[in-house]
C-alpha cells in the first residue's frame, strides 16, 4: 500500500503546524518509528518556514501558482517516504542552488542545511517556468515493533 497526499497552503505560520500534524498522524498510522517520523517532521517544519518566509517575495505567480500560496507532498511507498515543497517566490538565487545554503555558524538560514542532515537525499530546485523555489527530500523508513498498517 502507498500513501499519498498534497497540501496547499497559505503562507502563514499557521500552515506550518497544520503539515506537520497531517505527516505524524500518516507516520504513526503507517507505523514508522517515531525517531524516523520526528526527524522528517523537523524537516518538513524547516521546508514549510522557508517558503512561508520567502516564497512569494517578488515574484508573479507562474500558472497553477497562487501568490501567497505554497504546496506540500508527500508520498509514502515502501519503504522510503518522500517530501515535496514548492512555492511561487522568487525561487533559488543563482544557477548554483546549494550555494544558497547559509555557512554553518550564518545566524539565520540553516534551515536547508538541517533538512540535509535530516533526510537521506535532498535536492533544491526551481520550478522550470513557473517561478518558485522546489525543496525535495527522501528518507529510508524504519518501522515500529507493531505498525498499525504496513506499506507494502
């Protein structure tokens, strides 16, 4: 079994809490072990704040797009679970996209360097046409002593 769903948000720091209940109740009714499910969630939290924060500075919504608006999937099959994040705003500086990422002691903007330590494979993109920055993640699941409902 695969689980699957999508999200569209406002960019209001109330969305955020909303994505990450919605991802721990799917981890815990599929079984996934909570560090697992915890560290995903930290991800998926820093994802959400970013294009909260910066996904619609500037930027004209490109089609399908709502200005002040964001997406979140996530897809769970198998045993791997990943996670997308897309937003309308100005998207990644540069053609070099990990160069946005803050130097390890930056005050601010560790964000992305912590959903690369969180997760197993990381990509930061733009979105080809549309505007928007694209932060997708994927993490190798481990699961609880007695999962509730098991993916197969």
């Amino acid at each position: 079994m695969s689980i699957w769903w999508s999200l569209h948000l406002r960019r209001e720091a109330a969305s955020v809490p909303l994505a990450r209940r919605l991802l721990m109740g799917t981890m815990e009714t599929a079984g996934v072990d909570p560090d697992v499910s915890y560290e995903l969630s930290v991800a998926l939290t820093e994802a959400c704040a970013n294009a909260v924060e910066h996904g619609g500075a500037g930027a004209a919504p490109g089609p399908g797009a709502t200005a002040g608006a964001y997406r979140v999937t996530a897809y769970l099959d198998g045993e791997t679970c990943r996670i997308e994040v897309a937003d309308s705003g100005p998207g990644f500086p540069g053609a070099e996209v990990p160069a946005a990422l803050a130097p390890s002691d930056a005050e601010h903007g560790r964000g992305l360097r912590l959903i690369e330590e969180l997760a197993d494979h990381v990509q930061f993109g733009n979105r080809s046409g549309r505007g928007g920055a694209v932060v997708s993640f994927d993490k190798i699941l481990k699961w609880k002593d007695s999962p509730s409902l098991l993916l197969a």
